[in-house]
C-alpha cells in the first residue's frame, strides 16, 4: 500500500526553468492537496482539489499552477522557478465528507532548490 | 498573518520526561484540531486530533488539552523516548470549508536517553 507517491525526491532548477511536481495516491480519496514547508513557518496550502474536476487557490498560490488530472493524480508547476520557491514541498489527500473531518495523508516530499 | 501560533520552536527533554507544545489560533471558525508528527525525510503523519467540544483527548502516552475560551491548545507526551524525537505541528481546520490545514510553525523535540 504506496498512500502518497511523490516525485521525484530532489530536483536542482535554474531561476525561469520550469517544473512539474507529480503527486498520486492508491487511497481512493477525492481531496488531494499541495504544502510548501519553509523553516520556522510550518506547511503553507499551495492549493488543493476538493474533488476531481476542481480545483482553488490556497494561502500561497503565486507563481504555482496545478491540474488534477483523474482521481488519482494532482501535479504541481512552476511555470518560471523563482530562488524564493526553493522548498520541500508535500503533496496530501483526504476522504471527503461533509459530516466530518477526514486526516490528510502526506507523502514523503520533493525538496526543491532553484538556484 | 500566522493563524496559528505554536511554541516552543524547539525543546529537549530527558528521557521518561513531559514534553508539552502549545499552540493558539485566532479563528473561532476552526472545529478540528491536529497535531502531526514528522521524522527527517519523511511527510508529516497525523498523531492525535481533537475536536472543540471535547477539552481532553489521551491515546496512550499523547494527549491533547484544549482551551476553547483561551484559543488554546496543548500536546503533552508522557514519558518521553529517544523514538519521539521528531518535530511536531498543531494545525487547525474548518470542515466546511474543505478541511484545508492551518499549520503552526512547527516544534522540534529532541529526547535525550
């Protein structure tokens, strides 16, 4: 049972290289969800995808864009890698439910530096 | 501005010690609250949650106290072991609103043998 698949692991980019970061989850869940984690300022929301077919911005979405693709696979790209993009970023999902609050379920991160 | 604010940013405690983490919010909108735990390399795991009816959840050696008057919330683990060093984050939703996570800045714990 894989739960979160992220890749890759690392990645050196150049400043207006352009990425895609790939996510994809084997737990059947409808909401998937893109963090960037900065030291001292714990996981900041990208943006996330209640359910296929949607997706919104979160706190931090400048410079990010984001496509969910079927159920399974939510990608994240940076069109014109900036240096204040360099950070781990965690790809989540959770079961959605409108009666209660459903655990997000992280992979294991892409560390990213642009340089 | 940070919605949720977590102290301390790091703490080192004996073995078999109390490590306490706290933390506070400003939106009453908030109805879940989690603490995730996080090893080097790896994605942050869910640990223990609560809910704001409830001021106290215990599972095994972790136990969360909320203070819903004050903002505030608290993870305490009990008898700390060297496997605890981790760092930890309290972070906070709303269910309506997508159960998108707030999360505070983070705790690194550092248990001691």
């Amino acid at each position: 049972n894989a739960g979160v698949t992220q890749t890759p692991k690392f990645q050196v980019l150049k400043t207006g290289q352009s990425m895609t970061l790939q996510c994809a989850q084997d737990m059947n869940h409808n909401s998937m969800y893109w963090y960037r984690q900065d030291p001292g300022m714990g996981l900041r929301l990208i943006y996330y995808s209640a359910s296929e077919g949607t997706t919104d911005k979160g706190e931090v979405p400048n410079g990010y864009n984001v496509s969910r693709l079927n159920k399974r696979e939510f990608s994240l790209r940076l069109e014109s890698a900036a240096p204040s993009q360099t950070s781990v970023y965690f790809c989540a999902s959770s079961a959605l439910s409108g009666y209660s609050n459903q655990p997000q379920h992280f992979g294991d991160g892409t560390r990213l530096s642009i340089l | 501005q940070q919605q949720v604010k977590q102290s301390p940013q790091s703490l080192i405690v004996q073995k078999g010690g109390i490590s306490i983490i706290n933390c506070a919010y400003e939106n009453t909108a908030f109805d879940y609250f989690p603490w995730y735990q996080q090893f080097p390399g790896k994605g942050p795991a869910l640990l223990i949650a609560i809910r704001p009816d409830v001021s106290e959840k215990k599972e095994g050696r972790f136990t969360i106290s909320f203070n819903k008057s004050a903002k505030q919330f608290s993870l305490h683990i009990m008898d700390s072991q060297p496997g605890d060093s981790a760092t930890y984050f309290c972070a906070a939703s709303i269910r309506a609103a997508g159960n998108k996570l707030t999360f505070g800045g983070g705790t690194r714990v550092l248990v001691k043998p």
